[in-house]
C-alpha cells in the first residue's frame, strides 16, 4: 500500500462515518427542517469524499472529469432539494398544518 491508498482509505472511512451520522440523525431529529439540514450537511460532504477517495486510487484526469461534474452536480442538486423542502415545509406550516 503507498501513500494514496492509505489516503484514500481514510476519505472512503470518514465519507462512511459521516453517512451514519447523517442517518441517524435523520432517525433522531423530529421537525421537517432539522431532518432536512441532517440529511444534506454531511450527505454533501460524504459524497465528495467518497469522490475524492475514488480519484485517489486512480489519479489521472480521464477519473477527474467525470468525477467532478458529479461533484458540481451534487453540491447544486442538494441545495436545490433543500430549499424546496424547506419552503414546502413553510407553505404548510403557514396554512396551519404545523411542522411534523
């Protein structure tokens, strides 16, 4: 094992850990807008860990490429997804539901 292996090892962990985390926060957490930071604070940062983990066993640009555009598309298509659960959440809570 060299150096990149051990680095990409300890991404793919931390990308792992912070995936439990996010779930059993989704578990524990009970309002729609805690759920709703919970799922896509760390998911984020899971996701491109686990990118940059796969990058380092094959560091070449061919890997880079694909890589980074679901790295870019990841980050835009989580903050989107966000704020529409987030105003979904306040229309209802406005029409008198109250936040679940």
């Amino acid at each position: 094992m060299n150096v990149l292996d051990v680095a990409a090892a300890v991404c793919l962990l931390a990308g792992a850990a912070l995936a439990l985390t996010a779930g059993w926060g989704m578990v524990r957490f009970r309002t729609t807008l805690d759920r709703m930071h919970v799922a896509t604070k760390p998911q984020v940062l899971c996701v491109l860990l686990v990118l940059l983990a796969m990058w380092l066993r094959q560091p070449t640009w061919a890997t880079a490429g694909p890589l980074l555009i679901v790295a870019v598309a990841q980050i835009i298509t989580v903050s989107v997804a966000a704020y529409v659960v987030a105003r979904a959440d306040y229309r209802r809570s406005d029409a008198g539901g109250g936040s679940s």
